[in-house]
C-alpha cells in the first residue's frame, strides 16, 4: 500500500524500452539528436503552440527554477501560493537561479484567486515605481496544485488577466500537467493559452528523470539554453532524455498514464470518504489527496504496511487528528486502492 | 568513423540492463534506496576511503560546480590549468555554484607544474592577508587533462602538496577518471590518496548519465546535499542513477570499459604518428588524442564520413595546418580506427 | 512642518566639525586611521561588549545586509516581522548579499511575539533536517520597530531565548537604536547582550552616513571585511566615516539628539491625540508615530506645507480614513510640533 | 614624504565647505534634492552627452561594479587588463554585482592593444555562438591605467571600435578620470565619445567620498537605480554626496586639482630619473608611476619617513632590485617632492 509520492513508483514500460531503443551507435550530444526535432514538433501541436520553444531538463526543480529566471529579474519577485512547490520544497532553487524574491499568496486549497493575485502585486508596488522594494515579477500558478485541487482553464485564464494587466509573465508549474489535463477533460491548449512558460513533468508520470521546458516566446530560449549549461542541466547524452519524452508523448501515453492515476485516486478517495473518522480535507481532483484522521488510525495503517506522509510525526503527543497526503502514481492498482480503504475501515 | 567525443557513443548493456533490473515496484526516492547505500561502500573501497561520502549528480558540471562549491567561500579563487573544463566549457557554471574567481595556471600538455601553481598561489596572496584581494581556494586538477595526457600519482601528490602547503583544498575532475586509472595502472586510491573532493565520471564511458561527487571529508556532505538540491541536481527517482553507477562499478566494468577506450586510442595514435603531415600535438596517453593535419587532409577526412572537433573551421583561410581531437570511448571498435588511419593516410 | 523621515534633516554641528578636524594631512585609508581603534573602543564599552569588532559604513541597508549574510548560508531562511525594512524596503538586499530567503512572522505594533517566532522556526524546521526546505537562520528584530514601537530588554531576552534554543543567531536592525535606548532608559549594554550582530545607526540620528556593524563574536569580523569589500562598502577615505563615528558617540551625543527628537515625537504624538478625528495608529514610544485621519483632513495638512508620508495616494477615491506616518529627527523643533499640531486642530 | 596612494591625503577646502554650504533645513532624501539636477546638467554639459544619465555613488569599486553589472548578462565575460582594478583590487566586487566572469588580456604598460582584445573577444567566441562557454561582454579600459599610464583618445577610439565591431559595450574605469582629461589635455568628451558607461571619480582627487557614475544610454539608468539600492549603494542623506560633486566640477576645480596632482607627478618623475640606480618602470604620464630600485635603497628611504607601496616586502630575501609605487594627488608639495628626490639621490 504506497502512496508515498508519485516519486516511487516504476518507470513505464514503453520508457524504458524507448532508451533501449535509443542506445544505437553515434549521436551529436547536447540535444543536437533529430529526436529532438521530434519532440518539438510535437508538443507544439498538443500545445497549439507552434512557435513555442521545447528544452529538456532531468528533474521538475530545474525545469522550473530556469524558467522563472529566465521570466524575471533579480530585483523581481515572484508571486506563488504560499503553499506552492517553488516555495515549500525546493529549498531555495527558483531564487538561486532567479536571484528573484517569492512573495507568497493565500487563498483555499492551494490556489490564488484573483482578488488575493491582484491585492498582492497592488501591495508590491505600492506608491508606482519606487527603488527600495523590489518589483512586481513573474506569476506562477501550480497546476495540479500542490493539495491535489485544480486551477480550471477559466481559472487560469482569469488569474493570467491579472498578472497581463500588470505586464507580468506567467509561469505554471506542472509537475503534474498530465494530470490537469485528464481530470479537466479539456485540450491541453485551453490550458496554455496564457502562458509564458510551462513546466511539463513527465517524471512523476511514468518517465524516469525528464521534465519539458516550454518557453512559448522562442527570443526567450536562447537565455534559457546559456542558463541551462549554467546550471549544469544541459545534457551530454542528450538522447536518452529525448527518447523518454518522445515515447511518453506518443500516442497519447502520457494523458493515458495521468488518466489511471487520476481513476485509482478517485477511487481511493471514494472509498475513504465513507470511513468514519476519517475526512477529505480538499475535494479530490487528480491523483493526489488529503485527508484527516485520528492518531491511532494513522498508526495502525503504517503498522499494516501503508507508506505515506503524514504532517506531523505519529510518535508526538500533539493534536489527536493529523493530516496525510496519499498519491497515486500511473502504477496504483486497483487492489492496492481497495486494501487501504478496507485497511482505514478495519481501523 | 566517429571520433568526436566519448558522450557520443551508446550506453554499455549492462547499464541499460541495469535500469531494467531497477524498475521493479515502489522504492523511497531522493537517493534513500537500499542500492545507494551498496554503491557508497563500493567506492570507499575502491577508493580505499572508509569514510568517504558518496552522492550522484547526472552531469560532470554539476559534480564539479557542486564539488567545488562546497570547497570554497564566495571571496575565494579557484586555481586550475587554463585549459581545464571548468574554465572553458562549462559556461560558468563553477562561479555560479560557488561564486568564486578561477586562477588560470598555465602549463604544456594542459598539465599544471608545482612552480607555476605555487607562483600562482603565492601572487594571489601577495603582501598576506588583504582584503583587497580574492583569497586563496581551492586547486582543481583534471585527470585525464583536457588534452589527454595525465598527471601521474607522484604529480598528483606533488600538487596536492603544493596546495596544502597553503592550507588549501584539491578537487580532481575525474570525468575521465577511469581512462586515468587504467592507463596509469594504478590503484585508484593512489590516485585520490591526497584529494579533498573527487568528480569521478560515469557518462563518457558507457554510462547514461550519472556521476559520482566523492566527498572525503564527511562533514562537508550536508552542506553538499544542500547544494545539490538547491541546485535542483537532487533527482527524485535516483534509484535510475543508482543503477548506473552500480552496474558501472561492478565486476571492474568501469576500468574494463576504459580499458578498452585507451586501447582503440593508443592504436589511433600509433597509426596516425606514421602518416606523413600529421604531427601529434601531445603525448597520446589515455583515450582523446590531438594532432596537427593540413586542412584539405582534415577536409578529406570529413568528406569520407569522419567526425571530429577542429580546432579552427575548415572553410576559413587561416593557417595551412589545423589542430584537431579525436576521443575514443568504450565502443570504438579497432575496424573503424583501422579505417580512419587508412583514410588518413590516403589523405 | 517637515516630518517626512529622520533622513531629511541636517547633520548636528559637531558632526560636521570632526570631519573639518579630520581633513589634516596624511593618513593611512581603508580604516587603518588610529581614531577607528577609538571607535571601536568606545562602542565596546558602550556596549559591554569587549570582544566586540566594529566596522563601519554608510548606509543602514549595508549594515543589515552585510551583517545578515555574515551570520547566515546561502540555503537559510532569515526570520523577520513582515513589515521589516530587510523586506520591505531594501529592495532584496538582505538576499542579495547573503543569498538566504525571508520568512515573516506577523504581529501587532511591527513586533514579533515568541510564540509567532517559535511556530515559525518550527515549521521551517518540520519532520527535522530535510534537503527540499531551506534552513532555519538568523532572526533579525528591528528596534526601534518599523510602526515606532519598541521591543523592552526583556522581550528582546525572550525573542533571543527562542532563537538559541534552536541554535538560531540574532541580528538587531538597530538604525534607530539610539532612540530605542533613549526611550527606554536602559543600558545600551542591556539591549544587546544576547545578540550576535547589531546594526547601529547613526544617519538618522544626526549623522551624515555612516552606521556601526557590530560583530560581537570576532572570529565573524574577517568574514564581514571581506563582504565590505567585495560589496564595495569599504572607503578609501575611511576617516570621515570615522570622525562622524567618534564625534557621535562622544559625551553621549548619541543619546542626547535621540532623546530630543524621541521628545518632539512625544510632544506631537500628545497634540495629535487630542484631536477629534485623528487616532493613533500604535502607541508612541520613540521618535516615530502613525496616525489615521480623513482625507481631506490629509489634504488640508499638505496644502498647509506640511510634508509626511500617507499610506495611501491623497487623490485616489479608496478608503475614507488613510494612514500616515510622523517621524522627527534631532532637529525638529517645538514650534514646528506646535505649528502641526495646530494646523491638524484647524483641520 | 606620502606617495601611498591618492586616497590619504585629505579633502579640498571647497569640498568641505559645500558639505556645510548643504547643512541647511529639510531636504528630500534618495538623490532627488534639485542639486542633484545640477550636478547632472554639469556633467552632461562637460561630457557633451545630452542624454546621459548620472548617479553618485560612494566608492569607485561600487561605481564600477554597478555599471559593469548594467552592461553585462550573467553569462558573460567582461574583457580587462591583467593589471586592471577591477580584477586585482575589488576582492571581486565586479563579479559579486554582475555575475559575469573576466578575461585578461595583456599588454605593456597596463594598457590592452587593439589586437590583443581582438583576439581575446575573437577566442571567446570561437566557432560561433556556443552555450558551453560564456559569452562575450563589455571591454572595461582603465583610464589613467593602473601603471599610471594613458590611453589617449585615439586609442580609446580604436579600442572601442574592436568593441563595436562585435557588438560589445565600453566601459571606462575613470577612477582618475580628471587626471587623464588633464594630462591629455583633450576635451572630456573626446575621451567619453565611444563609452556606454563611464566612472568618474572624485575620491582620489579631492573630495571625501563620491564618483559619478555615467549611464549615456539613458534607458539603462532604471535597472542601474535598482542595482544601485539592491547594492545598498544608495544614499538616504544623499545631498552630501551631491554637494561634494557639485562643488568638484565647479569653475573646473575637478581639472585643476588633477593638474596639480600630475605636476608634482611629472616632478617626482623628472627628479627621480636623474638618480643612478633608480629605473622608471612605465613612462610617467599621470599622478602616479613606477620605479625600480635597489632593496636598500628603499629601506633607506622608509627609514626616513617615506611612505608608499613596494611590490615586494622589504625584509625578504628575493630579487636585488624591487619595484615601487608613488602616487601623488592634489595635495601634494613641491618640497615633499623635492625631499623625497634628494632622499632618493642620498641614498
């Protein structure tokens, strides 16, 4: 029963064999491979994106602090929910890449609405262009969001007008873009179409260690290109993070994956909802959930072999209900699902 | 006949066989899998350093910008050869991470001799402690150097003791450090018997993408582990780097497969020294040699399908004759070095 | 009736006499000059702090900045009230220079409380030591605070507790630390004793430029000489830095001109309180106050020549009631404290 | 007999005076006093640059370090003499501001020749536009050089030609600027036709602590303002920096200061030749030049009060002939000259 992270999961089997498929004889390294030009190709059609710019990079950190780097300035700052990954769990890498600052913004489930997104850039730049605070910047959205919720495509749309009313970029962290994009049911285009930047994972998605940097302004991409060498990201055998992307967006694989994650999460969190003591804390909308529940239940499922994270230790003597985050990843099967539910039943 | 870099050949089977073998079910990630703890042990053997911390990176700038970081303060000068990678090809990267200046020591073979890196050293730290100046930091060798050749163990211990004379720290770049080791026929804890920080490269011999940070002193491992994740160089799914290193490592794969390399490249140099009008340019000592050629020889060869790195383009209207580098790797088969020497010699 | 800020009025005579005394002849730069060992003597006994290094420079944003990066690692996080000058008004220097981020803990009259401080730590600190947050650092208090309030000796020794119990150092913003001393009546010695850096103003209190950093574990000092320099802080002409110094701190002229402008603060603050439709934003207590009025009541003000900052744009439509701030500086006079307070009446 | 350098001797008259002449009232703070207005139509006036832009700053390294930065991307390389300030004497301030790197170029005299740059911005961009390298950046000329020697206007055109050619701006390290125009006798702005950014010192030729920093591409001067607070480089009681300015560039006084300087120069110069035994190391074209000279002799001369800088300390067992510097500013008497010539001949 894992639902650690959709980090620990295996890799698809239609991954590994595209590397395998790769691995003949000489390439040029650095991306120079035709492949590339593939992948490119590609997702600028699923992306209704055809002047867009595609870069490679190995983890969802990298693909998002170069991005917002490249989007802003060093005396910028950033808005982000408070919650967001770029603030919460990469310990620092958008701002060591960026120099930039985050000014954080509240709002339920781990998303900005757009009076919050608006009051904070007002507030950034209070008093019109003054030297001693630092200037309004990049907006990034998390989408899935960092508590499993879902910025909508009118969501987004409405959130991206404010930061346009400003002339501020926008960049969404998508980590789990596969995943927004099968639970909204919509074109991945929709979800876009006001974007500057967007990280697309594949990692947490089937992929081994790929994540596509779409930089939709191409006068954008060649910073993006000296900033990834810069940062040591750019690969030499550029190959194998090439076939993992073309083989994870071939044939609709990668919508695939994110739709069973999404399914075996809709089904966990259909099945916990009916265990007494136990509460959703954020309505379930992709392949991640949070839920409530007492100490000992908690205990009891990681002494049955449950792994997942729990927000505070089970071993402290804190408050009696503790929060807990379940993922699930391409590989969650059904039976897994349905033993935890019977296992939080059994208490 | 492809010559143009060890990062252009395939991956050796049993690494790929070994990402296959790892993509089995649900394992912790960032690195806490059961197999990172077999490939630390591994090296502390293999590098006689019991106490030696051990973490991945996918690329050799980032081991070394990493490595070198961690070894240094902001206000401190790096001495290394003014060939070194560091220096030329790796867009910055070290003064990114560490925020340090390089010191260029200069040197034949791309070798630095113990009095230029004690003038070096010494002229940096001028009239003593001045604020006015960067300070001394840390030296960083190349093994195999930039132009193929080696620095021996007595050279190694010679340097080192240079540095430490001044209370300095020593960085190896050992992106080749197993074409160093194999053709040196050391033991490769003499190799890092006086170092601080080792780099020691996976990807160009028939690795994927995986590098080991070597750290010998274990106190400085967190601030690394820090880094590295700020860096966003700590993957998630490091089980896939893991496996790498640790089919790399077994069985002596690692020394075998450079083995291999040096030999293609010592037969390499012992055809082309025979051609008239070619001149090697330094003394052919591990698997990347350079030479001196004409440029319609070097035309010729193109024209025939080789593939290789001048040093000035061949369209312009320089000098008659014009450097170039050609590297071996795992998979040079002698069919096609035997085929580039006869192309060379029918000019 | 000019209460802008305490940075627009004129330096104190005394002042500018040391610097004609200063203008004699040859002397070494760089702060070799022997008055800088009397400076440092005389703040350490200040102080009560013999071990103490002082350096000085000019502005209160170097000092914070330079101070913050000495005490604090790339990867910490550097606790703050939110409505700090290091975050609000510096224009990301505190990041800038120390590469750290900034957390804000909230509280009323601009003052951290220990329990805000202490959730804060915690929660930057959950689940223990974890690579993906950035690091619990230095806390920095402002004092006198950015709403004109004070932190009491014994609610700095509370705050500091709270910091050392988590290993945490303790930086003080001190540019108004002399109006703090002033109005509390403590020992300066009293204030300080559980910090480890202390930015201490004199620019705003009757001096030209120049602010004493405070570095009470001298091992630090070289690390800060080398930050100066390299941030370019380091005067040639270190003596008129000196002489400002020396002359401030001499017969307690320090003190002296805080306690006059505390006491014109003081004397508005009570004509202002008597004022149907003026309130009091904070309780006054050193030499700056915030107070809330009508519109227009803002606007007759300004008309009538005073000049003060407004919270909010005089000629916008938004809230009926808009916020000020009144600052006085050594200089201010009882009549031009009459004379607003009086304008402010007639309305 | 003070020859240290021109930053120990003290400030002029006039300049002291205009800090008192400015002690007057409530001024607004941040360099938007209206004298600030004048000093930037004077400079204007004097540099025949209509549309440029100027900002005061404190120290030299600061002007230079924040103007490199405004012309420079992280990722590039600025292209400076070996000898140069910014590379030997601002503990890397250049590097901390900017993030870029910089290339040496030699050449006799501390001055770089046209060949020698091209060659060094052609080998920075060998075969064309490369991510693994760092980019070519702004050319920084050093004017006097750091050898008290002179690029004249010819030369400053030609080596910003180089610089144009490739698309590269030119920054003029300026820190005697004055002593250049003087000694050149060239209209100022001949020597400022070519330059993006200029630094204009006033430190070392008079006044107490302000250089000018000169933006000609008036779009620029915004992301300077912000550097400049982010630096913490910006002056809240900025008025005394104006007014030292003000009073430097009036009625020429920046000029005649600087004759004065070179004269006593030119003195020492002529005096020193006729010694035996004593060897001029460039040729004395400013305030400031070198000699060669017998270990004893500079012992002798120290003995008798004499003080400047030796390239190698006295005490040790090197070369028999060590080199030395005198520097002489505004404030330097022809007997103090002529003493120390005759000390000199005494031996």
């Amino acid at each position: 029963m894992f639902f650690a992270s959709d980090n620990t999961g295996p890799v698809h089997p239609s991954v590994l064999e595209a590397l395998s498929a790769a691995n003949e004889g000489y390439l040029p390294s650095y991306g120079a491979e035709d492949a590339m030009g593939r992948v490119t190709a590609s997702l600028r059609e699923i992306l209704g994106a055809p002047q867009a710019e595609v870069r490679l990079v190995a983890t969802g950190t990298a693909a998002n602090a170069l991005l917002l780097a490249t989007l802003s300035r060093p005396w910028d700052t950033i808005f982000c929910h408070e919650l967001a990954h770029i603030e919460q769990d990469e310990c620092g890498a958008p701002e060591f890449y960026s120099d930039a600052k985050l000014t954080l913004v509240n709002g339920p489930d781990a998303k900005m609405g757009p009076e919050a997104l608006e009051a904070a850039i007002t507030a950034s730049a209070t008093g019109g262009r003054s030297v001693h605070q630092v200037q309004a910047g990049p907006v990034s959205l998390t989408n899935v969001t960092e508590r499993g919720t879902l910025y909508t495509v009118d969501e987004v749309t409405t959130l991206a007008g404010v930061a346009r009313a400003h002339g501020l970029p926008v960049h969404m962290d998508g980590s789990r873009f596969a995943n927004a994009v099968a639970a909204l049911g919509c074109a991945p285009s929709d979800l876009v179409r006001d974007l500057d930047a967007l990280s697309l994972g594949g990692t947490k998605n089937g992929c081994m260690g790929v994540e596509a940097a779409v930089i939709f302004d191409p006068e954008k991409a060649w910073e993006f290109d000296l900033r990834r060498k810069r940062g040591a990201h750019l690969f030499s055998k550029h190959r194998y993070l090439t076939a993992q992307m073309e083989a994870y967006l071939a044939d609709g694989l990668w919508l695939d994956l994110a739709g069973r994650a999404n399914a075996a999460c809709a089904r966990l969190a259909e099945g916990l909802a009916s265990v007494p003591d136990i509460a959703l804390m954020h309505p379930p909308e992709a392949n991640m959930i949070f839920f409530e529940a007492p100490r000992a239940l908690h205990a009891a499922l990681h002494a049955k072999g449950a792994r997942y994270a729990t927000m505070a230790p089970l071993d402290g003597d804190g408050a009696a209900r503790i929060g807990a985050r379940l993922v699930c990843d391409w590989s969650a099967r059904e039976e897994m699902v349905d033993a935890f539910v019977e296992a939080a039943r059994a208490g």
